[in-house]
C-alpha cells in the first residue's frame, strides 16, 4: 500500500532530507548520475508499514484513521525556536532547554502501590512457598524477602527528572547519531488509543541498550505518554538506580545478575506480575524489548496476557517498534555501573556523529482480540522432530502437516508457578503472540542505505564489484523492496547515497582505486568482525525477501536432486531418457509444483523464529513462497504437452522416475493430491542471478548448522549447556578461519540458533543435574550414518 505524501501544517518535513556531501564530485558519480535515478515514488509516494493483522485482529486494523496522506517524519535531533512558545536570539541558544520544558511529561507517582502488591494473592502466595515460618511466628521474615525487590515496586516516573534525563539524551544523541527520524504515521491512532484508556505496551526487538531510551523520548516529544521501560540491566551503582528507577526504568534486582537467573526465582515473578497489574490499573504505558533470538523479555508479554485471562485487566493496546540503526553504538552490556557510563559518555564528546537512526510505531491493537478471536491457531503445532525426523531417517516423501512448535521461547513457564497455563493450547498461544510481535516489529522496521550495500556485498559481489555496478543494484534493490511495501530510511541522489553508505561502512571494506580503472573497486575485508557486521545489516534486506529466498532455496535443493540422480535435464528439449550427466548442466528442466511446495515446507521448519507469522500456516506459507519465484520472474508457468516427460519427484519407492503424461497406465490415484501445474526456471541455459542471490540470503543459518552436525563428532558430550555452546561457537569460528571465508555462519547468535534446533530436532539431549542443564547427542544421532542424512538433508539447500 503507497499513500501521497502530505505536510499537516505542523511539520513540514514528510520527506527524508537528502543526505548532503561538501565534496567535489567523482568521475563515477557523474557517470551514473547521468545513466540511473532514484525511483520518483520516493518523493510522492511511501510505503505504508505497520499496519495490523488482518487475520488476527480485524477489529482493530478497521479502526485505523482514514487518512490517505503522509504525515511525514520528524528529526528529534532538530529542535529550533519554532518549536517553542518564544522567539529571539536567546531563545535560539537554549531551545532545546525551553522545548523540553515544554513537554507534556504524565507524572506517576508511587502512592500506595507497594501495600497493594503486597495485599496480592499472588504474592503472599509466593511468600508462603519461599518462607515456611513456624506455626505463630509473625509474617516479618516472609517480608524481608521483598527488600531486594521493593525499590522495583517503587519505581515511578518524576517529571522534573525526565525532563532533565530528556535533555540529557538529545544532548547525547547528538553526538552519536546524525538525526533520529521518527515515522508520523501512526502517531494518531496512538493518541485516540490513549484517549479510549487502553493501556498501551510498546514492543521492540532488542538491538542495543539505546533502544530502551530511544522510545520514551520519541513519545515525550510526541506528547504520548511516556512508558515504564523494561530493562534487563545489572546496575550496580545504587545512585545510578535511583536515578533511572524514578525516571521509569525497571532494572534487574540487585542479588540477580542475568535475566534468566531472576525469572527462575518464583517470588521475583510474583512480584513483577502484581506491579504489571498495578501499572496497567493506574493506566501507565510499558514499553517491553523481545530478543528475536531467545525470546527473552516475552515473559512480560506472558504477563500481560495471563492477567487479562484472568479478568485482572480488561485489555490493553499493543504497539510494535521497529528500530532502525545506519550503525548502532556498541552498548549491549550486561552490568553498568557509574565508572562504565560516565566513561562512555566521555568517549562520546570525542565521538562525531555518525548514522541515522529511523522510527517506526505501528497501529496499535487488542491484545484480547488476539487471544479470543481464535485466529491465531496452535492446534498443529508439533515438536520438530515429529515433522521433519521421518523425512530425514527414513526418507519419507510426503512431510508431517503442521507448525514447529518453540515452547523454549517461554523457558520461565516450568519455574513460574503463576504462569503455569492449564494445556499446552494456553502456552503455545502465548508463545505465539511471542513470535508475532517479532514479526511485526521486524516488518516494520526500515531499511537502511547501509543494509542494502551489506546484502549486495554479501549476496551477490562477494569477489568484489565497481562502484558504477553496485550504484544500479542499488537502484535495482530500492525497487523490489518498495514493490514489496517496505519502507527505507534514507533520501537523496544514488551517488550521494552511495558515498555515505561507504563511508559509514569503510572500517569493513577493501576501496581500491586502480589507475587502469575509472570505478573504485569495493571488496568486502576479509574478516570475522567485518562478515558480522555485514550480515547484522543485511538481516533486514533478508526478512523482506524471506518468500522468495525459501523459494530459492526450494529450486536449489530439487536441481541438487537433478543432478545427483544421473539423469540429465536435457530430457526436457532432446526427449533422450536415461543419458549420463557429464560435464555443466543446461537447467531446461520442469520442476512439480508438488515437490517444489515440499521442499519449501521442509525448510521452513528450519528457519529461526520470528520470520513467519504463527497466524499463516506452514503450508500456505511455502506455497506463497513458490508463487513468489513466479512473481519476481526466476519461474515460469507452463503447460506441459501431454508427449512432453514431467519429472515425477514423490519417490514412493526412493527411486527418482520420468513418466510421459499420456501414459495409458498413469493414473491420477497413485498421488491423489499431485497437482499437474509444473515450472521451469525462465533462463534454461543459465541461471539467474538473482536466484543465487536469493540462495545466500539463508546460506549463513544453513551453513552453521551443517557445521554445528560435523562438530558433534567431536564433542565429549554430555557437557553443561554454556560450555556446549562455547565449544560449537569455537568450533564455528575455527572452520570459517580454516576455511578463510563464511565468516558470518560463526557468530554467537548462529551458535545458539544452531544448537537449539538441533534440540528442538532431538539431535541434542537436555538432562539437568544439580540444577545445572547438560547437552548431549542422542542415542538415534550417535549413529554416524544418522548424522550423514542429517547434514546431507540440511545441505541440499545450500547454494554452492
């Protein structure tokens, strides 16, 4: 969907302001300035992102505003005189002071909010279970268990101190990013949710610790209310805690040191599920950070859902947001203390500004409508090695129906007495709402000029490419992604925005500028750090074509079995049965749409969560990704002649067989849903390249766990699960520097998305002993041929 861009009066600026270069013009530049232009509906048009689920809440997307223009951006960074009530030359020297200010700020005090979470059956509960007194002692031991956790309960929001921290902050991103632009969009539905008193939960993927600063103040320079931020941070400083507690920041206990570690202590989760309820009763905003890699932070979400469950709370509004970073700043810590910030903050007045960041709050929704609308269905969700073990053990044809089933996302279910749901049903909807929040904060995410060049440098000219070549895949890229509704975070001329996204990216880049060559050639170093970094940008490139790269992936894997069956796919144009494949292959072959739509389905099965929505199913999900090919013009449709031989790929009885579709014994009840529509690839006598580039795209997450397979042969298996994933991420790392290259399969994260599908697969064994959880290969898999099927089925659809 494209709405016209149009200014509201208030703010002018509903376009991205072009990025600016005081520099002489290059020989390339010129050069392409001339020959390739920026698609004009970038300056009329934009895509509209954010929107809800039309299948999961209805009522709310019909709820939406209906305007047909944009609103536009706004630079929080740029703040002047006629943003505030005066005027002069003064004014225009502490405007930032007097805008601030001026701010609506919706102060929270604490009143008697810790008795009444005391008072809570929840919590005495808790109490009785942690702290068993004798009979007629009095109850002051139970409450001396809360002191770690009263300063949590206490937190509360000062207006004078946001408005200072607010200051403090523009002050501060000033010096590190070079605007902060936030998408005005959706900014009334989110007023008119606030007037209705729903609550509002502001939901993130988790990038940095700037993430948890950057949406209150987006808010407060909105005149939105401004949210209780979770934070999941040990901060050891008690002055450093008492400052962010009374700006609304909930931190970890003191006695915790990891998220996980305060999730397993059930008074701690008493506790927090009780001022959930109280924050939500005085009608207070939450604003709430999900990894999309262990899901952690979804047990708020779990929270929330249970207390509407139960009629505690009537209902509140969700509100994915994406977060976009040209670089983000280093600042994922785990502890923070007073000399740590303050010599973070030090670096940053020697620190230019550097990248964009892009804003985007989506429609808000029920989250009750979600629950009870019964659209978002989990009774097929299966374990993963009930949907793909038989496929890849026994060689099975035909896949088990159904969804993969990620209960770890919500690993504090089994140590949580209080969110211990009746049936699995009631956890794999919360885990469900989980996954689909994910998903909506990646889908509205912007790209950035930087992921572009990240994904072409990765995908397509990993060996190096001109600078005038990757100035029109750029132009080429910028199409598809706004053909598929996805907006992007940056403005201005190709070469300008070439030039800046090289230079933010130069610490990662080989720039060689031959005499004999009038483009400078870019290569991408040759490094783990510069892969990584890469491949992070390139992540949002990835999500929007995920339909077509699992597509991609698909036709990879049945032109593996083409080859690897001996028969040449010149039957399809010479009609010879049977010859012997030698030398390269001409891929005149017709694939089934049968067997293309089961390749498809058994690779989703694979991906990491959070790529597909849980409210489409598996199915519907591999058949859009096969039509998806047909779309973007790798595929086409045909009718085959009924003298033409079809390639049949079921292989009832493991043998791959051609049969001619006026067979007279051919009949339609062998297969009963063989659906007759057949593709060929639309260039037989070479691939395209945008069908490899597609196949990269999931070549990191593939290639990580085929090495996670072969690293099992070395494992001195069972170990505790941390020093496991250390030895699978050394073992990850090794094999990239052995092999000087697919540096970005060795990353942490791909470690530990490795290893708990493997989990999830029954690959992995998880005991616990003495409390601590050890990892071990199964019986089935300490099988060497076992673990062959396992790579070689994993490999099929890697592109080589």
């Amino acid at each position: 969907m494209m709405v016209n861009e149009k200014g509201d009066g208030i703010n002018n600026n509903t376009s991205l302001p072009s990025i600016q270069q005081n520099r002489p013009a290059l020989s390339w530049e010129l050069k392409i300035k001339k020959r390739v232009t920026v698609p004009s509906c970038l300056g009329m048009f934009r895509p509209v992102m954010g929107q809800c689920c039309h299948q999961c809440t209805p009522n709310s997307l019909s709820k939406k505003l209906g305007q047909n223009s944009f609103l536009g951006f706004r630079n929080l960074l740029s703040i002047n005189e006629t943003q505030t009530r005066y005027r002069g030359w003064l004014v225009r020297r502490v405007c930032c002071v007097l805008y601030v200010s001026g701010c609506k700020v919706y102060g929270s005090p604490v009143s008697d909010r810790l008795e009444r979470v005391c008072q809570s059956n929840r919590v005495k509960e808790a109490l009785a279970a942690a702290h068993k007194a004798p009979e007629g002692e009095d109850s002051r031991g139970q409450h001396s268990l809360l002191s770690p956790l009263l300063s949590l309960i206490n937190t509360c929001i000062s207006p004078g101190l946001i408005r200072f921290m607010s200051w403090m902050m523009l002050k501060m991103f000033a010096s590190v990013f070079g605007s902060i632009q936030v998408n005005r969009n959706h900014l009334p539905a989110l007023h008119k949710a606030t007037q209705e008193g729903s609550p509002l939960v502001y939901v993130y993927l988790r990038q940095s610790a700037v993430d948890c600063a950057l949406i209150p103040l987006a808010l407060l320079c909105h005149s939105l209310r401004t949210p209780y931020t979770v934070c999941p941070l040990h901060v050891k400083s008690s002055f450093l805690r008492s400052v962010l507690e009374k700006v609304g920041v909930i931190l970890l206990p003191p006695n915790a040191a990891t998220e996980l570690e305060a999730e397993m202590d059930p008074l701690y989760s008493a506790v927090m599920t009780s001022l959930v309820r109280e924050l939500l009763h005085e009608g207070q905003a939450l604003s709430v950070g999900v990894s999309a890699t262990s899901g952690h932070g979804g047990q708020w979400l779990a929270r929330i859902r249970q207390l509407i469950k139960e009629g505690s709370v009537p209902d509140v509004s969700l509100v994915p947001v994406g977060i976009s970073y040209d670089c983000a700043a280093d600042t994922n810590v785990k502890e923070a203390g007073s000399q740590p910030v303050l010599q973070w903050l030090s670096l940053l007045l020697w620190k230019k500004p550097a990248g964009s960041v892009m804003i985007h709050l989506s429609q808000p929704f029920s989250l009750k409508e979600m629950c009870e609308s019964g659209r978002c269905r989990v009774d097929e969700w299966l374990p993963l090695q009930d949907l793909l073990l038989p496929v890849i053990i026994n060689n099975r044809s035909d896949s088990v129906f159904g969804k993969r089933r990620m209960s770890w996302l919500l690993p504090t279910l089994h140590s949580a007495p209080e969110l211990e749901e009746k049936s699995h049903s009631d956890r794999d909807l919360s885990v469900a709402i989980v996954l689909h929040l994910i998903f909506s904060a990646a889908s509205c995410t912007a790209v950035m000029s930087t992921s572009l060049v990240s994904s072409l440098l990765l995908y397509k000219h990993s060996k190096g490419v001109s600078t005038s070549v990757l100035c029109r895949d750029v132009a080429w890229l910028l199409e598809e992604l706004l053909f598929r509704n996805r907006d992007v975070g940056f403005g201005g001329t190709l070469p300008e925005i070439i030039h800046y996204s090289l230079a933010l990216l130069a610490p990662h880049l080989v720039i060689a500028a031959l005499p004999s060559r009038k483009d400078p050639l870019i290569v991408p170093r040759p490094s783990a750090a510069s892969a990584l970094h890469l491949s992070a940008l390139a992540q949002k490139v990835t999500h929007t074509f995920i339909l077509e790269a699992v597509g991609a992936c698909a036709v990879s894997a049945m032109l593996c079995e083409v080859v690897f069956s001996g028969i040449s796919s010149r039957v399809r144009s010479d009609g010879v049965e049977g010859e012997e494949v030698k030398g390269d292959m001409e891929f005149d072959v017709v694939l089934g749409q049968s067997e293309l739509t089961e390749k498809a389905l058994q690779l989703c099965h694979l991906l990491p969560p959070g790529i597909m929505p849980p409210c489409q199913s598996t199915q519907s999900f591999a058949l859009d990704a096969v039509d998806s090919l047909v779309r973007c013009g790798i595929l086409i449709m045909e009718e085959i002649p009924c003298d033409i031989h079809i390639c049949d790929f079921w292989k009832r009885e493991g043998t791959l067989t051609w049969t001619a579709t006026d067979d007279p014994y051919h009949s339609d009840s062998d297969c009963e849903d063989q659906d007759l529509r057949s593709y060929k690839i639309s260039q037989p006598k070479q691939c395209p390249e945008m069908l490899f580039f597609l196949c990269r795209m999931l070549a990191g997450h593939l290639r990580a766990l085929c090495w996670t397979t072969s690293a099992l042969d070395m494992m001195d298996s069972p170990l505790p699960e941390a020093e496991f994933l250390s030895q699978i991420h050394s073992h990850l790392c090794d094999t990239a520097n052995q092999k000087k290259q697919h540096y970005e399969s060795c990353s942490e994260e791909a470690a530990h998305t490795a290893v708990r599908t493997l989990i999830d697969l029954g690959v992995l064994l998880q005991t616990r002993q003495t409390g601590t959880v050890f990892l071990g290969v199964s019986p089935l898999f300490q099988l060497s041929e076992n673990r062959e099927k396992l790579q070689r089925f994993i490999s099929q659809y890697l592109y080589n």
